[in-house]
C-alpha cells in the first residue's frame, strides 16, 4: 500500500495535470503544497516500522559518496571542450558580421 501512495504522490507531482490549474493566483499552488507533503507522510505512515528502521540503518552506511577522479576528470574535460568550442564559434561569428 506504501507503494501505491508513494507512486501516486510522486506520478502527481510530476504530472502536468493538477486539481485546481497553477495559473488560478493563490489555489494553484496551495495544492501542491499540501497534497504532496501530505502524501509523503502518509506513505511513510504506512511504512512497517520495523522496515523503516533498516532503511534507515542502511542509509546511514551509505553516507560516504563514492568518489572517481577518473570520472571528474572526464566532466572537466567535456565542459572545457565545451567551453572552447562555444567561444571559438562565438569568435568565429563576430569575425564574419559585416562591418558598418
């Protein structure tokens, strides 16, 4: 049952449908800001405690990140190419405006 009310909670937050439209001024948003913090209650609510206390165990195990230089490096490089390439065409195109 958690299931179900998580799913639908998270299917309703993220749905472009919602019960009362965003462009009406002050209702548009007040449902989303109960709806979803309550749903996510009552999802936890309806979570075992027993369950919910080795998930919580096994979060705090997984505090430390893991780390890959590797991949960081990879990230650096795509952004600098990135970085280079837009700048080069931004150069390029400055370079061939018709001058006045």
């Amino acid at each position: 049952m958690a299931k179900i009310v998580a799913g639908s909670v998270a299917a309703y937050a993220l749905s472009p449908i919602d019960l009362i439209p965003d462009f009406i001024p002050v209702l548009g948003y007040l449902d989303d800001l109960l709806i979803v913090p309550l749903g996510i209650v009552l999802a936890i609510r309806l979570i075992p405690a027993s369950l919910m206390s080795e998930f919580r165990i096994s979060a705090e195990n997984r505090t430390e990140r893991p780390m890959s230089r590797a991949g960081l490096l990879a990230i650096i490089m795509i952004r600098l190419t990135t970085a280079a390439l837009a700048s080069w065409y931004l150069w390029m195109y400055i370079i061939s405006l018709p001058s006045t």
